[in-house]
C-alpha cells in the first residue's frame, strides 16, 4: 500500500507498507492493506511504518491518519500537525522528546489543561509499556 506523512508545510516521506501503527485517543492501531475505510485522530506518539524487515520511525505531534481505496490501489495518508523521522532513537532520547512536546501543548494558547492532562497520562503509558522502542 502506499503511505504519505505530510505535515502542513511539506510532505515528510512517501512509500510503500505492509503496516503502519499509530496510536488515537482510543489506544494504539494497525493498518494492512485492504482495511477498511478508516480515519482517526492521532495522539502525540509514534506512527511506525514496516515494509519487510525494514522499519521507519515518525514522532508526530498529532493530526489525522485516513486509511481506503480499492485493494490495487490502497493507500494511507497521515497528516501531522507536526512530525520528524526518528529512525533508532534510544528510549531516553524518545522520552525527552515527547516531554518536550507535553510542554509545548501545555504552554501553546487555548489548550486547555484537561487535554495536556490526557497526553501526558498517553506519553506515560508509552514509556511505562516499552513503546519508546522503535524497533
């Protein structure tokens, strides 16, 4: 299938996928080819995209992932509010990462505390479940 990650200034990475897991609000996702029709906010987190044993990394900050098409022509697109390729970060470095982004949702105008609430208590999950592991 084919796979986009596009933030609003550029697109990030296009390619081809087996998988790609990201993580909503209701918890973490897989898509395959052939899925059905599916679109999800994602959370700040990991979106991974696997293609063999070859495996790409992408922090993203937020945003959307829709998943559809016909079988011969499925695609995925994941529209980031922000996102960068982290490849084989260590799980200190992807912890400090995501802290970084609580702070800057805490500190952004009108998000409001419940919200920074939820996306520490997610980050914290992550950690807590080994999820910092880009592997």
């Amino acid at each position: 299938m084919n796979v986009s990650i596009v933030s609003a200034e550029q697109e990030v990475w296009r390619g081809e996928a087996e998988l790609v897991i990201a993580r909503s609000p209701e918890g973490e996702f897989g898509i395959m080819r052939g899925h059905v029709p599916f679109l999800a906010a994602l959370v700040p987190g990991l979106v991974k995209i696997v293609k063999g044993s070859e495996r790409r990394t992408f922090l993203v900050t937020g945003g959307f992932l829709e998943a559809s098409g016909p079988a011969d022509d499925y695609h995925v697109i994941v529209l980031a509010d922000d996102t960068e390729e982290v490849g084989e970060l260590d799980a200190a470095e992807t912890k400090a990462r995501i802290d970084e982004l609580k702070e800057r949702i805490k500190d952004a105008e009108g998000e409001d505390r419940a919200s920074a609430e939820l996306i520490a208590s997610m980050a914290r999950g992550e950690r807590e479940s080994g999820e910092y592991s880009s592997r």
